[in-house]
C-alpha cells in the first residue's frame, strides 16, 4: 500500500524552487539543523510550514490539496500505520532521514489529512552542551534511585535533556536501562550500560502493559516517555519508590505546577496517598523552556529546578506546594540539598551575560516580579 506513495516524488511546486518531494523538505533540516529548524507542519489548506528558531515560516508556494497532503505524508507511514491512520483518525510514528530521527503524528481535521514532523538528531547532545545552569546534573547521573521529571512545553527539547543524561549514565555506569517511548525518539548506543527502547503500539500494547512488565525484566533505571494517565502516573511513583531510577516528562510550565498537575490527576480520596507517594518518590523536577537567543543564531535553554530536599518533601506531604517557590528562590547553593533555581533567575543570568534579550526574558518568565526581582541581584 505504502509502495503506491514513493517518497521521492516531486509533488509540490513551490514558487521559485521547482517541485518537492517530502524527502525534499525533509533534507532542509539537515542543511540548518534540528536545533534551528524544529518542525514541519503539512496541512490542506496552507502551504508547508517549517518551525524555525521558534516561529513558523511557510514555504513560498500555493496550498496543499487533499491529494498533495496525502502524496507528501503517506510516504512516511509504514502499511499497518496507514490501516491505522484510517482506523482511528491518528498515528504516531518514526522516520529515519539522513542523520536525523523524525517524530510524526499524523491526524485528520476539519480540513483533512494533518501531519506534524519534530526532528531530532540521531547525535545526542553532551550534558555540558544542554544548558544546565549548575552542575545538579552530576547528582542526577549518579543516583541509583527516585523520580526525575523534566518538563515544559511541546517542543522545549525535553526529550533531549533526558537523552542526554541516559547517554551519560551509560558511560559511566554498568546498568541495566530499559526505556519505554511513544514513538522512540533518540537511539541509544550500548555502551558500559546494557539498553533496551520499547516503542507503545510495535513493542507494547501501552505505556501501563510496559511498565507492568518491566518491573519483572531487572532494571537498574527506566524511562517513561510520559505521564499520561492516572496508571501511569501511580505505577511510575512505585517504580521509583521501590528502588529505581526513573525519568518521565510531562507538560507544565513550571516545578510547583507539575506537582499540581499529578495529584489533579487522582480523586480527591486518593490525594492524601498520592501526596505521600510523591515526597518520598520524587528527586528533581526540572521544567525547561527555549528562548530566542539575542543573536538570532537559535535557542538557548532556560530552566527552573527543584531539588525534592526535606523542606520540599514535607510540603509536598502536607500539601502546601505554594510555599515551594520560595525553597527555589533561597537554596541556590551548590551544595547537596540544594542546588535549586527558578526561572526567573535562570533567564535573569542570561541576560546578564548577553546571551538573551531583556524584552524577549520578559516574555518566557513565568512571573515577571519575580524576574524584576532576580535582574536586580544577578
């Protein structure tokens, strides 16, 4: 079925570029790269869209066709992806591009056939490179236990932290890592760490059947593409409370509201038990955004991170997340049970150094007294 849509086939004809094919527009983020150009959206109804440095740019030409649409997305999905596409109206998939990963949904609208493509480079990142604003990410590497959740939202390179630090894990220990994706997005090399990446819908039935058989398949660390549900959620807690290391992600906008954003999860009579999960589970949460740099050469990251230390367990445990933000603002010290930092901060400390505009840090601070406050002190 696949076969009658070949990939090759030069199908759009932009303005001044002669026809297209997707392999065509797939080979444009290879020449400026996945961290410069993010995504490409096809949609009937508008021409393609690439995602560049945060802002969408449409390609100089007419609007797609039902059939254009079609003939651009379907060489991309496999034969039982396609049964599925008409099935059930949705698919996430892969694709293998040159020395890029693509991450794909593909979904009808009212205007019909839809796909958004999300690159990722088959080379992930060294820690150094990501953008920590501290070394926290030593301590992380090197527990052998507890709840690390990076968060923010769609497209704030999440998935690239965490590869990031899984890649370094296995560098430097002997461990068993067993990862659990929707679809797998970073490839992993075997390197001190023995690593096995199980894709929900080829591999496993869902995110809950996988991590019900993991827990019997011995592993030191797992990670879980993300919290999505109530199970989910709950059996991810158990993994990390009895004796795991477990990455997730999930899509807030900041620390304190990722821990409300789990227990609005659950019922209220189950809030009281989950609160207690989560003090004694979790270790870091770390909610990222990208910002525009000052030089327009890209994005550079801005994080806010909370180390779950005593003080924050026992606000977590009590229910009082709102006092949180100020543990973010006072331990800051590069020191065990510290190590904290908010936005606010993070983004004042690159303004100071050039690297982000003030009116553009003004935009992405989750509090703008607060990062009234912090450009005050940096």
């Amino acid at each position: 079925m696949a076969e009658e849509y070949p990939a090759s086939e030069k199908v759009y004809p932009t303005e001044n570029l002669g026809k297209f094919s997707i392999l065509d527009m797939l080979d444009y983020f290879e020449k400026k790269g996945a961290m410069r150009v993010s995504d490409l959206h096809i949609k009937v109804g508008a021409p393609p869209t690439y995602r560049i440095d945060g802002n969408l740019v449409k390609l100089k030409g007419p609007t797609l066709t039902p059939q254009i649409a079609k003939q651009l997305i379907y060489p991309l999905l496999s034969d039982k992806n396609i049964s599925k596409f008409r099935n059930q109206y949705s698919v996430d998939c892969s694709y293998r591009f040159g020395s890029l990963q693509f991450r794909i949904n593909i979904f009808q609208e009212n205007d019909g056939i839809c796909a958004a493509l999300r690159a990722l480079s088959l080379t992930i990142p060294k820690i150094e490179e990501i953008g920590f604003p501290n070394n926290v990410w030593e301590d992380i590497i090197n527990r052998k236990q507890g709840l690390v959740l990076v968060t923010g939202i769609t497209g704030a390179g999440k998935s690239t932290t965490i590869a990031s630090l899984i890649d370094r894990i296995s560098e430097k220990h002997a461990c068993r890592i067993i990862t659990l994706e929707d679809p797998i997005e970073y490839l992993y090399q075997q390197k001190h760490s023995l690593i096995s990446q199980r894709e929900v819908g080829r591999d496993v039935k869902s995110f809950t059947d996988g991590l019900r058989a993991m827990l019997r398949e011995d592993p030191d660390i797992i990670f879980v593409g993300e919290m999505r549900d109530p199970e989910t959620i709950a059996m991810t807690l158990m993994a990390a409370e009895t004796g795991h290391l477990v990455f997730s992600t999930l899509h807030t906008r900041d620390t304190t509201g990722t821990i409300t954003r789990i227990l609005d999860y659950f019922p209220p009579a189950r809030q009281n038990e989950v609160q207690n999960q989560l003090s004694l589970g979790l270790s870091y949460i770390i909610c990222q955004k990208l910002v525009p740099k000052k030089d327009k050469t890209g994005r550079v990251v801005a994080m806010e991170i909370l180390n779950n230390n005593y003080a924050c367990a026992n606000l977590i445990r009590t229910g009082k997340i709102e006092q949180m933000y100020s543990q973010l603002q006072t331990k800051t010290k590069n020191k065990p049970g510290e190590k904290m930092i908010t936005m606010e901060r993070h983004l004042a400390i690159l303004v100071k150094a050039d690297k982000v505009d003030l009116l553009e840090a003004n935009k992405w601070a989750n509090n703008l007294g607060s990062f009234t406050d912090a450009m005050k002190w940096s």
